[in-house]
C-alpha cells in the first residue's frame, strides 16, 4: 500500500501518544517475531515497535524486514522506534483506515 505524505502526517500524529507494544532484541527478526506483530497490529492498524539497546539490527534492516515479509507500511523511523500500519481486514478493528480514507 503507498501512502500519500498527508496520510503519513495524520498517521504520525495518531502515533504520538501510542507506546510501543513489540520490540526486537538480541535475538533479533524471526518468522514467528513477525506473525505475531502481524496478528497484533491486524487489530490495531497503527502501532510502535522499539528496538532494545542489546539488539545488533538496525532500525532501517528492520523497516526493510517488515516491509519485504508483509504487508504492514513502515511510517516512520523516530530514533529506535517505527511506527507501522496495516489497515484491518474486519470492519470492528478499522477505525484509524476510515479516517484515513477520507484524506
């Protein structure tokens, strides 16, 4: 999916108050690592993820892991963190997607 920038700045935005709920660590990108952060962003359409200090990846092979295994649009890299989003498959979980359509 290719975002526009306007869909970019009102995604950051809805981002800003999010925490990160996934991070990658020492034992960095897995298959499973990524099903998971698949599942759980299928609910929520826009997350954070962090990476830990012990960890050898970098913020940019991780966006590029992401984006090359999945679906999932990296936002935006901010430090150690990403900001990812998906828009969800079931109409309960797609509220971030609605407003988004209508920019």
């Amino acid at each position: 999916m290719t975002l526009t920038g306007k869909q970019k700045r009102f995604l950051r935005s809805q981002a800003n108050t999010l925490s990160p709920i996934f991070s990658v660590g020492k034992n960095g990108l897995t298959t499973t690592w990524l099903e998971e952060l698949v599942m759980a962003i299928a609910k929520r359409e826009l997350i954070k993820i962090s990476l830990q200090q012990g960890s050898e990846e970098t913020v940019d092979s991780v966006a590029d892991y992401i984006e090359t295994h999945s679906n999932i649009s990296v936002v935006q890299t901010i430090g150690r963190t990403i900001v990812l989003y998906l828009p969800a498959v079931e109409e309960k979980y797609q509220k971030v997607s609605v407003a988004l359509e209508k920019i």
